[in-house]
C-alpha cells in the first residue's frame, strides 16, 4: 500500500514538474524568437529612414541613409582599414578593462570585507569618481605620454569606479543570517567564503563587471582623440574634420557593434558562474 501511494506521489510529482517545464525544443523556439526581437528596432528605424531619403521627405545630407553607411563600412573593410581601427580599439580596452576591474575588484573586496580599510578609502576614491573623465587626460599625457600607456590608464579609470562600488557593495549587502548559518554550522572563514560570501557576491559583482565594460568602451572614445593614429575613435575624429557624417556614422556603429558582441562575450563565458540561480527571468 504504501509503496502504491509512493509510487502515485512520485508521478504526480513528474507531472507537475512536466507542466512547470516547457519541452527543450518550445524553450529553444521562444529563446530564438526573442533573439530576433531585439533586431527589430534598429532595423525599422534604418527602414524608415532609407524611404524616406529615397523618397525625398530628407535630405540625409547630414544623417545619411543607411544604404550610404553601409557602403562606407564596406569600402573601409575592403581597404583594411577597418580591421585595423577595430583591433587598435579593441586591444586598448581589454587592457584597461582587465587592469580597471583587477584593481576595482580588489580594492572592492578590501573595502567592503573590512571597515577600517573602508573608511580610509571610500571617502578619496569617491571624489575621485567624481571627476570628469576628460579632465583625466591631460594629465595622463604628462605623466605617460601621449602614446599608448595614457589611453590604457585612462580606459582602467573608467572601468574600475563601477567594478569597485559593484563589488564593496555586494559584499556590503550579503545578508547577515547567511552569515551567521556559516558561523552556526562553524565554517572556517575559508569555506565561509567560498560557500556563502562568493554565491551572494558574484551575481552583483558581475553586473558591476558588465558594467565596467560598457564605460571602457565610452572612455576609450575620450582616450583615442589624445593624438591617436588608429581606432574607431580616431575614424570619429578623421570623419568631423574632413565632414564625412558617413564615415561618422559607421564608426558610431562600429562602436555599437563591437560592444555588443563583448558584453555577449562576458556574459557567456561568466554564465556558469551563476548556473545555481533560480531566477524568473530563466522561466519566463
């Protein structure tokens, strides 16, 4: 009798999580469909406004037609020429992203594990953030130069504000009952961390990373007009002064693409970093 109602239990348990869980392929169809979601607006907006420079309700003289940006991106990628711009930008922020968020994620964790070091820290680096980030570059040139060593510290400066106020306040906000079940459970201060600390930390943290990223890419716009020769920033300058709003216009887009594909990138390969999350965003 018992294993029967065992046994009922079991398959009414199957059934409902069949109901909760849509099949692998009607997930795969609805992640798909919201893939081309996002592709929607730009494309509509580029539709419009190439009818309506073909139809003569613009001139697209200063805003040209995508039909003209795209043959501008095409002609800089049949020279070369793009390639290079792409790689110069694209090497100048991973380095500072990657010495931006060491030092972010460091100074953070000090910050937010231990309130003395907080408040000897906090209050400078806090006006610190609050400076422009163009006051940073002369500044930069005279100490490193106008070469690359200036344009990289500059990118680590805007990337390790986000990263650091992430990562201290993550930490800051870890809730004190996990803490005290570590405590209570008599974990080492080891395994407090590895087990409790790092799961509640690392979710936040690695927003403030993506965070990070997105301002390396708007600093490194600032850090390329200090006398760059290669870099889409540079093609933004070469295009404003010899008036080509196409040549702008595809290095803008050069700029959205590029990061775009990095954000997709960190998210990926940070992914199972947070796999144990039941988040409804994962079931909607």
């Amino acid at each position: 009798m018992t294993g029967h109602a065992t046994s009922n239990a079991w398959s009414s348990l199957k059934g409902a999580a069949a109901l909760a869980a849509p099949p692998l392929a009607e997930k795969r169809r609805t992640f798909d469909g919201r893939v081309l979601l996002g592709f929607f607006l730009p494309i509509a907006v580029a539709v419009l406004w190439e009818l309506a420079v073909r139809f003569g309700l613009a001139q697209g003289r200063l805003v040209p037609p995508p039909s003209r940006i795209f043959t501008t991106l095409l002609a800089l990628a049949e020279t070369g020429e793009l390639w290079t711009h792409v790689w110069a930008t694209l090497w100048r922020v991973l380095v500072g992203f990657v010495l931006g968020a060491a030092g972010g994620i460091v100074l953070g964790g000090l910050s937010g594990s231990a309130e003395t070091i907080r408040r000897l820290l906090d209050p400078t680096l806090q006006a610190l953030r609050a400076i422009p980030s163009i006051a940073w570059v002369p500044l930069f040139i005279l100490w490193l130069g106008i070469f690359e060593a200036s344009k990289v510290a500059l990118i680590a400066v805007g990337v390790f504000f986000p990263v650091y106020l992430g990562i201290a306040g993550a930490i800051l906000s870890v809730d004190r009952k996990l803490v005290e079940v570590g405590q209570v459970f008599r974990l080492s201060r080891y395994k407090l961390a590895k087990r409790i600390l790092l799961p509640a930390v690392l979710p936040e943290a690695l927003i403030s990373l993506r965070s990070g990223l997105g301002l390396g890419f708007m600093f490194v716009v600032a850090a390329e007009f200090m006398g760059a020769s290669e870099g889409l920033g540079y093609l933004l300058v070469d295009g404003q002064q010899m008036g080509k709003p196409d040549q702008i216009l595809a290095a803008i887009i050069a700029f959205a693409l590029l990061g775009k594909l990095a954000d997709s990138l960190l998210v990926f390969s940070t992914r199972p970093l947070v796999r144990w999350q039941d988040v409804v965003r994962e079931r909607l």
